[in-house]
C-alpha cells in the first residue's frame, strides 16, 4: 500500500481516494472507520488491527494534531 497523498479530509492510496478517516493494512484499507470517543483512540477502535495481528502499528495524529492514544489503549497493546 502506498499513500500517494494527504492533505485535510483527502488521503489517496495507491490512487484510490478517501474522504473519511481508515486504517491502511499491509493489502488492504478499511474505509470510513469511526472510532468510539472522536479523537481519542480505545482498544475497542481497533479490533479489526488485532484480528489482523499486525506487527506493527502506527498510529497517524491527523492533519490537526488532535488524535491522542487513551493511556488504557497503551496498556492494551503493551499487555498489561
């Protein structure tokens, strides 16, 4: 998967574009994901990550720098 750009509420990847927020997998994008508390992310906003079980995560912050990872999603990930 490649981003081709980015810019305030338009990602194109691999020349697809997007209006909506997603979660880019190594083969795949998962369009128009909604997350429980706006711009805070929960484990529960991820299942469809750990299902995958991915590697790696990253996690963008959004063009304004808002998206904040709930200390409780930390914990998750780090298996405590």
């Amino acid at each position: 998967m490649h981003i081709d750009s980015y810019q305030f509420g338009k990602i194109v990847i691999d020349g697809t574009t997007y209006n909506s927020d997603c979660i880019i997998f190594s083969d795949s994008v998962k369009a128009n994901w909604w997350r429980e508390q706006g711009h805070v992310l929960s484990p529960e906003d991820l299942q469809s990550v750990v299902a995958a079980k991915f590697s790696v995560l990253i996690v963008g912050c959004g063009y304004s720098g808002l998206m904040k990872v709930a200390e409780k999603t930390r914990l998750f990930f780090a298996g405590e």
